[in-house]
C-alpha cells in the first residue's frame, strides 16, 4: 500500500507540473515548484500516517474518484471536479507566470503555504475522528460505516470541507494569482453543493444521520452556515 501511495503521489505530482509549466510556458517558476513541493510532502505525510494508524481509511482513499456503489451524481460531480481542477491550474500558471497579470506579495505566498499546511493539518484531524471519510460519497456498508459525532464533527457536519476551502485560498496565493483567487467563490459553492447532496444520501441510507444533523446544526462554518 505504501508502494501505491508513492506511485500514485508521483504521478499525481507529474500531471500537475504537466498542467502548470506547460500554460506556464517555462521551467523557471519557483512559485510552481514550491507549490509541487508542499503538495507532495504534505500528501506523503498524512498518506503515511494513515498508513500507520488507520490502514483501512487509506486503502479507501486510494482507490478511484469513480466507483461502484458511489451515486451516481457524485460521479457526474467528480468529473466536473476533474476538469475545473485542470481548468484551475492553467488559469493560475497563464496569470501568475506566462502573462504576468498578477503580483501577489511575497509574504501572501507566505501566508497561501501556511493555509494548505492549515488545511492538511486540519484534515489529519479529520481522518483521525472519521475513518470512513472516503473521497466519494457512499455508504461503505462493507466496512461497517456509521455516524461520527466526535472530534471536529461536534462542530460542523463536514469538517473536511470546511478545511479545504483554506487550501482553495491558499493555492492561488502562493502561486501568486489574484486570477485563481477569484475563482474561489465558485470553488466553495461548489463543495456547499455536495455537501447538500451528501446529507440527502446519508440522511436516507445511514442510520442516526438525519439526528446526528439535527444535532449539529452547521455544515462548514459554525454560526454561519
């Protein structure tokens, strides 16, 4: 498993340099690099963590964005996920490098290194308290899945979501793309979007969802929404 971790981290890595210095139109963009580099290291650390603390949560999180038993319009979801996520990328490379639209000061570079940092931090927390949190939305009946309550779900209903809205801000910015900022509005409404469909399925096919949601009343942000 650690095998595939690092297989599919690499190619993983490679599909996005492909996509960002290619739009780029050069090998000569620290803020590329050091954007593959984070991206990389924090991916190999939490994968290695699972791997030694919740295996099981792992061998999921490695399989395919389509799946059988997933719904089907999650499957719809992930590939649209798949083309704006490319779509994504091209537009910060052309903005921040091979147009030069964009000038993001160094220390929000900084700060947008810091935010996906944040963001995979508070993922591991996640990973901790829900070893069913699987990329595709199903019910993993084989596994014996059931409702968490505890941990960062005492607050929101979906944490992890919640966490990558921080990576959504901080890619740009340390890319340096006031361009891909903007896009991030879409990116969260996006997310909010599954996050509905996602309550619907559990609250219908999961026992104890539909008083776990009562209970907490937010999905992402406490007090707001």
């Amino acid at each position: 498993m650690i095998t595939r971790l690092v297989v599919q981290t690499v190619l993983w890595l490679a599909g996005m340099g492909v996509l960002l210095f290619g739009a780029a139109g050069t090998w000569a963009w620290p803020a590329g690099w050091c954007y593959l580099a984070e991206m990389g290291a924090l991916g190999l650390w939490i994968g290695l963590r699972l791997a030694r603390h919740d295996p099981g949560l792992l061998e999921e999180r490695l399989k395919p964005l389509v799946q059988r038993g997933q719904s089907g319009w999650d499957k719809l979801f992930m590939a649209c996920v798949a083309v704006v996520w490319c779509a994504w990328l091209v537009l910060m490379a052309l903005d921040a490098r091979r147009w030069q639209w964009s000038f993001v000061p160094p220390w929000l570079n900084i700060a947008g290194a810091l935010a996906m940092f944040l963001c995979v931090w508070m993922t591991w927390f996640v990973f901790r308290a829900n070893s069913f949190a699987a990329p595709v939305v199903k019910v993993q009946t084989e596994r014996g899945h059931q409702v968490i309550d505890s941990g960062p779900y005492a607050w929101v209903r979906h944490p992890m979501y919640a966490a990558a809205i921080l990576f959504f801000i901080g890619s740009p910015l340390l890319l340096g793309s006031w361009w891909g900022l903007a896009c991030v509005p879409l990116l969260v409404a996006g997310i909010g979007w599954r996050a509905v469909m996602e309550e619907r399925m559990l609250a219908a096919q999961l026992p104890g969802y539909a008083e776990y949601a009562g209970r907490v009343r937010y999905r992402l942000l406490p007090g707001v929404w």
